[in-house]
C-alpha cells in the first residue's frame, strides 16, 4: 500500500499544490472525476498514456486515506 502512495506527490509549485501522479500535471481528482464520468480504468490508461495500472491505484488508495478520519462528537 506505501508503495503505491510513494507515486502520489505534492509540489506546491505544481497544480496548486495539489497531489498529483508521479510529478506529472495529472492529478488525483482529474482521475477521480474520470471514475466518477463512468470511465474504465481501461478508458482512462487508453486516454492518458503516460499513467500507468499502479497509478490509477494509488489515486483510489490515496482518495481513500484521506477519506478515512474519525468524526469525534463532543
């Protein structure tokens, strides 16, 4: 799993400091928005070629880290 997260990087020159893929100007949300379109992991590697299986990974697993947060009540 941290083998797949080492592909997600943060530049806060790049993108506005958004994550992106392997220093590309490929985003974690450009791929998810293509998930979310109805794109196939297959659809979105035929569009961008320069991504790679593992990268397409990394995005859901990195989406999903952020996503998993304990919600504390007061």
């Amino acid at each position: 799993m941290s083998e797949l997260l080492k592909r997600i990087t943060l530049n806060p020159r790049q993108c506005g400091g958004r994550p992106c893929i392997r220093g590309m100007r490929i985003r974690v949300s450009d791929i998810l928005d293509l998930f979310a379109a109805g794109l196939s992991a297959d659809d979105i590697l035929a569009e961008m070629p320069d991504l790679e299986a593992d990268d397409l990974k990394a995005a859901l697993s990195y989406a999903s880290h952020k996503l998993n947060h304990p919600v504390l009540i007061p």
